[in-house]
C-alpha cells in the first residue's frame, strides 16, 4: 500500500510538470512512506506559526435539535456518534497525525485495531459543559453533551482552519445520519496533500521570495500596534464573549454596507481598528499592524476542498494614523486591501515566503514582548458551510472560536440564520472579566453610528 501511494504522489508530481507547472514543495512536502506503514512530509511555515507554545485551538459546536430516527436512545445516539468519527477519522487521517515541531515533520501512523481504540479513547469524549472543561488537547477531539445534545469538535490550530472545522461538523452529521462501514488499512490514500501542491501553485521565482521577504519586514517594521490594554499576568482558563444582532438590525447592517459599496467585514475591520484604538492610551504614535486573513479554499482543486487542513492564508496589514481616522476612511481602506488581495493572482506564491520569513524572525527573536493587537476573521454566511439540516439531522446554535494563551484576541465574525454574531475567546489571565464583552460592544456601536443603524445592546 506504501509503495502504491507513494508511487502516486509522484505521479501527480510528474503530471503537473507535464501541465506546465511546477511545484512548490520539496518531495519532503509530499507524503512518503518512511517505513513500513508510516507516512511523514515536512510541515509547512503556516503549520510551524502555530507552537504549542501559542496554545492556538480553533473549536465550534452545534447542537442536534433531531436526531435520526434510529437513534431512539442515547445510548445508540453515542454508538453512532462514535461510528460516525470512525468514519471521519478515516476519510480525514491527518487528524490523527502527529506533529513535530522540534523536526518540523507530520506523521501519520496507518490505524490497527489497536491504535484506533486508544485513539477513540484519546479523541471521542462525552462530557456535560464541554465549553468549560475540556481543555486544549494535543491531538483534535470531538465532544458530545448527553444533556443538550451539544456536538464539539476543537483542534490545535495546526491541524485544520476555521472553514475546515465548520465542513467537518457537516461531514459528522451526515455520517450520524447516513452510517458507514469503516475499515482501516487503505485510509493513508486520503492523507491531504499541503495547500502549495493542492492549489498547484508554481515553484516560486526570486521575486515571490523577495515579495515575502518583504511582507516580513513590512510587518515586523511597523511595530509596535496599537493593542488592548492587559494585565500581565500568567495564563489563565480562556472565556468567550459574544454578541448576536437581531434580523433586523443585521439586515439593517447588510442593506447599509452595500449602499456603500462594502462588505460587512470591511465595516467591522474598520470598526475593531476605532475600538482598538480609542482603547489605547498610546495609540497616537502607533500603527494598527496584523493580519488579514482569507479562506483559500476556492484556490485549491475541488477534491481537497473539503480537506481538513490549512486552506487558508494570512497577510500583514498595516494601518497607518489608526487613531485619527474616520470610519469612511477606514472602511474604504479596508475594502481595497481586501479586495485588492483577492485580486492578485501573484500572492499565493509569496504566502509560503512570508510565512517562513516570520517563523525565522521570531525563532530568532527569542521570546518578543507580548502583543494585544486584536485581529479579525470572518467565516461568512454559514449556511453555505453548514446547512441547518443534514440529511434530516437538524442543526442550532452554531457557536465559534479560539483559545489562545495571552493578550492576544481574535474577533470572529459571521452570518447564522440571518443574524449577525461576533465572538472572542480570550485568555482569563489578561483582561478582568467583562473587558472583551465591553470591547465588542465598543466595535458593534462604532459600526452601527456611521451605517445609520440603530442597534439594541443588552
């Protein structure tokens, strides 16, 4: 099985030269067998970003308002439940990878009898309040809440972006409702290829690498940014603050970004880098230097779309005068940058440079002072990830985020059943309780003021 796999890879590697193409990854990108029955490939700088010493874990969960019809207890509730992550587990083997970040190596290790019941064991948990107790793992976990039928599933962030979790939930549900039989043994042929072999991006050429180079130095150079003021103190169990907008007041919102030729994420970047701003007694004299984040998934070829992996990309951006600008300005900068990063067919072969650039300069920099410059990431409309029914499964209260250890918050945003949310999760040992709830509120009146929108906060 080895020998077939490893023999396709190369394969693909061949054909894509044929095409014209030439690929951006050492045949140590690919994966290879190393030995009998074990698979490895070098991690890519995106992967090497996320340490364990950043404690990034993205989660999301929903919860089952109907179950399908053969599940008449909880009991066979959780042995589906089960089968179904089995199945997952298969079709998505990277989940069960392990992740070397002293060798910078992933490897996946093919499933036996043995090793798939200790990983159940690892990776399959039933426990009430799985929000509050169940903590970040080495490995993903997918969580189930007897009592509200809560489904969670949360990862370290190397393992998957925010749009693949979303998917994978999906994918849990159909296989709850539509059981399959699952035998281990040929799962490595699934194993996900990096995101430069998956969108067949180019070898990069001296100008991509001096693009990232320069990408690096923009964003390291326009240090420090402004930031949340924090309290310097050991980390801490993380937290979650939300708000929900009304139908309403987020079609009052949608209907008034359009009239302006915006997105909504362009108004709330806009409205995060005021908040942020006004909260910074020294914001005069800085930037708002971070980073703007894509789903790249529509990049890479439809067969690994649905991947559970990092199809996503991240860009420095830098702000200029963040304290003195009018939303107007910030906005329509916003919107540039967006949609000017959308645009460049360029880009993509300078994300792996940049990235390896940053990894390099921290490593060298040793332990930098801690940031608390608030980021944003938008998972849009998310019906269009994850439908409200699934081959009959009903789906709620669909809940995201991230836990990360320090000052750093990141702000999601999307569209659920025609309201607007907005989420952070943050770490308990830097900001006292109520902090991150009063930020968000701060971001969702500097949107709504200038749109003319009146908003209700609770």
């Amino acid at each position: 099985m080895g020998e077939y796999v490893l023999s396709k890879c190369i394969l693909q590697k061949s054909i894509f030269f044929k095409m014209g193409v030439e690929i951006n990854q050492s045949f140590e990108c690919i994966w290879h067998e190393i030995r009998p029955g074990v698979f490895q490939r070098s991690m890519t700088p995106l992967e090497c970003f996320f340490t364990p010493d950043l404690g990034w874990s993205v989660w999301s969960s929903i919860k089952l308002s109907s179950v399908p019809s053969t599940c008449d207890s909880n009991e066979v509730l959780i042995n589906q439940l089960r089968r179904a992550w089995i199945r997952v587990l298969y079709e998505q083997p990277q989940l069960a990878s392990t992740f070397d970040f002293h060798e910078r190596t992933c490897t996946y290790v093919t499933a036996t009898e043995e090793s798939l019941t200790t990983c159940l064991e690892e990776t399959f948990i039933i426990e009430e309040d799985s929000q509050n107790s169940i903590a970040t793992r080495n490995k993903p976990i997918l969580c189930f809440e007897e009592s509200t039928r809560r489904l969670s599933f949360r990862a370290p962030h190397c393992y998957i972006d925010g749009i693949g979790v979303i998917l994978l939930l999906g994918d849990i549900v159909k296989f709850l409702s539509i059981p399959q039989r699952t035998t281990f043994g040929d799962e490595v042929k699934n194993l996900p290829p990096v995101f430069d072999i998956a969108a067949c991006l180019p070898k990069p050429h001296a100008a991509d690498l001096e693009r990232g180079a320069r990408l690096t130095q923009k964003f390291l150079q326009n240090q420090p940014s402004i930031g949340l003021p924090f309290q310097d103190r050991p980390s801490a169990p993380h937290s979650v603050s939300a708000i929900c907008l009304s139908i309403e007041e987020s079609k009052n919102i949608v209907s008034a970004c359009k009239a302006r030729g915006l997105t909504v994420t362009h108004a709330v970047h806009a409205a995060l880098i005021q908040a942020t701003a006004e909260l910074d007694s020294e914001a005069a004299a800085k930037y708002y230097t971070s980073i703007h984040i894509y789903n790249w998934r529509s990049h890479v070829q439809p067969k690994y779309q649905r991947q559970s992996t990092l199809h996503c990309s991240g860009f420095p951006m830098v702000v200029e005068n963040p304290s003195t600008r009018d939303f107007e300005s910030l906005s329509e900068e916003m919107k540039i940058l967006y949609v000017g990063t959308n645009q460049d067919k360029n880009i993509a072969k300078a994300h792996s440079p940049w990235w390896s650039s940053l990894v390099t300069a921290l490593n060298a920099a040793g332990n930098p002072p801690a940031a608390s410059t608030p980021m944003l990431s938008s998972l849009g409309v998310i019906e269009k990830l994850l439908p409200e029914e699934v081959d009959g499964v009903k789906i709620e209260d669909f809940k995201f985020g991230i836990d990360i250890k320090g000052p750093v918050v990141t702000v999601y945003l999307w569209n659920w059943e025609g309201r607007i949310h907005f989420s952070a999760a943050w770490d308990r040992g830097s900001f006292p309780e109520g902090e991150i709830d009063e930020f968000l509120g701060r971001i969702v009146r500097k949107l709504a003021t200038p749109l003319g929108v009146t908003i209700s906060l609770k």
